[in-house]
C-alpha cells in the first residue's frame, strides 16, 4: 500500500482538485459517460442483448447467429428487427433488447411519419433525414469524438514535451533553428490543409489522427520550452553536469517532473481543442468517412433540416456540454497545480511564499 501513498505535495494538489467543485463534479460526469458509451453496442444495438428460443439462450450482441438457427429459412446473418424473425422467436422464446434499440446506422423503416422523425417512445431523440436513430448515433459518435481526443492529445503531448524539452535544455542555435521552424509550421492554415489533403485521400480515423497530429503538437511546446530554459540554470542541473551525469537523464529524470506541472494543465484545453476541429471537419463533410456517427456530422443534419429542430439542439447541447465539462476540468487542474493557491489551513498555506521549500514547488 505505500506505493499508492501520497506526498504531501500530492496531498495539497488533490485537495486543491476537490476544492474547485465544479471541475471535480465535472470530472466525475465527464468519466461517467465516457465509461458508458465505452459500452455502446450494450446500450444501443439492433442486435438483442440476450434471446431464448426453443430452450436454448442466445447472445447475438456477441455472437453472430444465421436465421436458420431461429427457425427462418435464410443461411444468412439474423436480421431480429425483421418482423418475421422477432414473431417467429417470439413465439418459442423472448427477447431482451438494449434500451435503444438501434445502432448508429440503423434505418427504422416502421416510421409513421416522413423522416426526420420527431422525438418518440421508439426514437427517443428522433431521427435524421435517413430514418437513423439520434440518440443511437449520439452515443457513439461521442465516443469516437473522445477517444479521438484522448490519443491525439497524448501522441500531441509526448511529440510537444520532446520537442520543447530539447529546445530548451540544449537552447543556442538549436533553439533558434527550432523556434524559426515552429514559427513557419504554425503560421500556416491547419483547417485549410487539413480539407485539402482530406479531399485528396479518403480520410478515416488513423488518418485524420495523423494529419492533426502534424500541427497540434505545438501547443504545449513554448510552455515546456520555457521551463527547461528556467531550469537548465538550477544548481542541481549544473552539479549533474559537472558529475557527468547524461543529458538524456538530466532532462528526464531532473528536469521533466517540473515541465509536466504546466503541461498537465494544458491538456484539458488540448483536447478541447481536438474535439473541435473534428467536429469541423465532419461538419464540412472531410472528416470521418460518410456514415461515421460524429457530432459534427449531427451539427451538419441540424443545418440542413431547420424544420427538425431537435436534431440542432442535440447536437448543440452535446457538443456544448461536453467542451463544457473538459474546460471545467481543466481549471480544477490548474488550480490543483498552481503554488499560489493552498487551501486554507495547510502547512504550504500558512506558510509565506518565502517559506515554502523549493522541492515543494517542484
């Protein structure tokens, strides 16, 4: 149990997190619908969770079954919102179905009105002009948009962190060679580059993630820069020097842990930042290929179907509360980092500023 034991450095950060109740709350939502929609096909599917038919269970979430096997006469995979499959096991069995009973490419044909469809018992959120279940296309497109966020936020930080390390811990000509390079890269137009090598190859998630990837990771360099430039001058570095410790174990070991407080705070807004411009280019149409449940595909059916309100406010109060969460998050974090805030009572509190240990800031 001593491994999980927290210094009191950790102790004052976690207190200062919980302290900011907002973005504490915040995380705690954020995580709890990240973890559901991690379980998407058990929540919306147009396969049933369970089947007992003829004395025997049947798990078609999991396992792909052909009609033969329910009595149909097809060899082909169940099709069980067909009518005839669902009486047919129906009347040997039962059938346990998610609670939204769709996927994200499902078309409901037992529409009763012209699709897009308003909100119903079946439709919970309506559907698209396609006859598509929103709510079922919500649940997975935001778990694409979050797991896309997620990666291209850590390949962007572990890319930024190197390079500002090594721009700052060696500085002289290799700073300045680096810094005209980020200077160049960063002033050109990310979204118009990213439509134009979209519109040349047929993008998909890996491809979108590496193309973002070329221009996000210069957000968290100037930050890391600066706190390698700061330390590469402490006593501790230059004694490691004169000791002839390695480079490569001085930026490491002694000097990342103080980089990592600043970028740990950035990587809220990082994401944010990604989420965004996915949405962007799935609501102009190069982002993920056509079918793809996205958010920003959904912001695209709310502008071209005025006459369907609620598919524009889904997508605004998804998108909105979702961004929402990640920025409160992100300031719970930079107050739990940041040695000016203590909270009241503490040692590091009552203590002046002057008092507080060098290794306590670090």
């Amino acid at each position: 149990m001593s491994m999980f034991r927290l210094t009191p450095l950790g102790r004052r950060r976690l207190t200062n997190f919980r302290a900011n109740r907002r973005g504490y709350w915040s995380l705690w939502v954020f995580l709890a619908l990240f973890g559901l929609s991690l379980f998407a096909e058990l929540i919306a599917n147009d396969r049933p969770l369970l089947v007992r038919y003829d004395g025997r269970w049947y798990a078609p979430v999991l396992v792909t079954y052909p009609e033969t096997a329910f009595g149909g006469i097809f060899p082909t995979e169940a099709v069980y919102r067909d009518p005839v499959v669902r009486q047919g096991i129906e009347a040997k069995g039962w059938i346990l179905w998610p609670p939204v009973p769709f996927s994200y490419d499902t078309i409901n044909y037992e529409l009763t009105v012209p699709a897009p469809a308003p909100p119903s018992r079946v439709d919970w959120l309506g559907t698209d002009d396609q006859g598509r279940d929103v709510a079922a296309r919500l649940i997975y497109g935001f778990r694409i948009s979050v797991l896309f966020g997620l990666i291209l936020t850590v390949c962007s930080s572990v890319v930024g962190v190197a390079a500002g390390a090594v721009q700052g811990y060696f500085g002289g000509t290799t700073d300045l060679l680096f810094q005209r390079f980020i200077e160049i890269w960063d002033g050109m137009p990310e979204l118009y580059l990213l439509i134009i090598l979209a519109s040349i190859v047929q993008p998909n998630f890996w491809w979108l993630l590496g193309l973002m990837l070329l221009f996000r990771w210069m957000g968290l360099v100037g930050v890391v820069r600066a706190e390698f430039l700061r330390a590469r001058n402490f006593d501790y570095v230059r004694a490691a020097r004169a000791l002839g410790v390695r480079d490569r174990t001085i930026i490491v070991r002694h000097v990342l842990p103080n980089a990592m407080v600043a970028t740990l705070t950035l990587l809220p807004f990082v994401m944010t930042g990604s989420i965004g411009t996915l949405t962007a280019l799935d609501f102009l149409g190069f982002g993920l290929p056509p079918g793809s449940p996205s958010l920003g595909e959904l912001v695209a059916q709310g502008k071209a179907n005025l006459q369907a309100p609620w598919l524009g406010l889904t997508a605004f109060l998804a998108i909105g509360f979702t961004l929402a969460l990640l920025v409160f998050i992100g300031e719970a974090i930079r107050d739990a980092f940041d040695p000016r805030k203590a909270v009241a009572g503490s040692p590091v509190a009552a203590a002046p500023p002057s008092a507080v240990p060098v290794a306590a800031i670090r």
